[in-house]
C-alpha cells in the first residue's frame, strides 16, 4: 500500500508515552489506517495550517489530540500499525491548493487503507475503504465488502447501500449509470460539514466504477454518453 502524502507517524506506547509527528511520506509502501470521523459545525480544535506545519513535523502532543483522535492513534497502535491518516492533520488546512489536491485523492486514500476507523458513517469512506470498524454507542460493528458483524454476534452479507453493492463488477453501462444516480441522491441526502465535498465524494465512487465501462467520462453527476442522466431536476432550494 502506498501511502498518502501526509500520515501521522506513531511511536512509544500507552505506558510510556506515544509519540506523533506528522511524516511526509514520498511514496513509501508500508499498511495504514484511516479515520472517518465528523468534524462538526464548529470544525476542528487541532489542525494542520501553513504556520504549525514545521512544528506538527517534529511532533503533536498526545495531549493536544481530542479524544476521538487519541482512540484513533492508540487502536492503530494495538492494531501494529505504524501510519494513521487524519484529514484535518494530514491536509493543510488553510492551503486551497493543497485541499484541492488532497481532495482529488481521497478516494484513492481510503480504498488503499488497510482500515477505515469509523466515528461517523461518513459516505464516500464506508463504500470505498475495503475494510470498516465501526465504533457505535455500546458495541463494535465490522463491515467488510463480503459480511458485516457485531458485538453481539449477528452476521450479515453486505447490504444495499453498503460495500457489497458497490463492490461486485457492473458490466452493464446502464446498471453503473443507475448505481452513480442512487449514490448521487444518497449522498445529497447526507449532511455534510462542508458542502464542497459532494461532488470530489461522488467523483471518487465514479472513478472505481467506471473502469472498462463504456459509458465515458463521468462530469460532475453525469456520464458522457448517458443521456438519460439528463432527465433529471433540483429538488428544494439550492444551498
């Protein structure tokens, strides 16, 4: 697995101190674990900026980390995983470049984790990430592209709307022009702390089903060659 960019890198442990620092990676090939997480209305307390860059490169006090963050770093830990990928420390966050690029690669970057760490059923990273711990209320849930687990022992296959529907091949054109709409209007549907996101979120599902698909590019909500994507029209106020 090639890593993102940017990934926090984890040293020492619970009982003697763990060390994070944030570690640009020049495409080093080694396993990592995302965090899906919802950042809220009021955003991130913690984050990469152009003027704590430099510091968050010799290191982040665990201190500093919010307690989801802190969950995130010691169960990577315990998992043996060494690299953790968080969007509001991996991103520069006031660099409308560098989120624009980041952005571009999201899908990439959960697809090719070893493991999503779920605090929110955020979209885009439960269908694309191969492999998701889910951590509810009372219990930890599994999802995975073939079964999906509890805590409490009930096992399933991967239901509508989860991996296993967008995970099997879609050879028919019109089949993948009608999961790219249900997944259009599942995503509308969801909040979103910031409405930019939707369409690079979107334009990551495409990318994975459009490979060998003869149905041209995908350009924001609709496929080149799909004409009946253009029967379509808004529904409510525009935001």
């Amino acid at each position: 697995m090639v890593l993102p960019n940017r990934v926090l890198e984890l040293d020492g442990s619970p009982d003697h101190g763990i060390r994070v620092r944030l570690f640009e990676s020049n495409g080093k090939h080694v396993r990592y674990v995302c965090l899906s997480y919802c950042w809220g209305l009021t955003g991130c307390a913690l984050k990469t900026a152009s003027q704590n860059l430099d510091a968050h490169k010799n290191g982040i006090p665990f201190s500093h980390l919010s307690r989801t963050f802190q969950d995130a770093v010691v169960f990577t830990q315990w998992l043996g995983i060494r690299y953790l990928w968080i969007d509001a420390l991996c991103i520069i966050q006031d660099s409308k470049r560098d989120r624009e690029l980041e952005s571009s690669r999201m899908a990439s970057i959960y697809e090719h984790s070893y493991l999503t760490l779920s605090a929110a059923k955020a979209f885009q990273e439960r269908i694309i990430s191969p492999r998701t711990l889910h951590f509810g209320d009372s219990e930890l849930f599994w999802e995975c592209r073939s079964v999906t687990r509890c805590e409490c022992n009930l096992k399933g296959t991967a239901k509508r709307r989860t991996k296993g529907w967008f995970a099997s091949s879609l050879p028919e054109p019109r089949k993948v022009s009608y999961e790219s709409e249900t997944a259009e209007l599942v995503y509308s549907e969801h909040h979103l702390t910031f409405a930019t996101h939707r369409l690079p979120a979107i334009f990551g599902l495409a990318k994975n089903m459009s490979n060998g698909i003869p149905l041209g590019r995908y350009m924001a909500g609709n496929w080149e060659h799909d004409k009946a994507a253009l029967l379509w029209h808004v529904r409510g106020e525009p935001e």
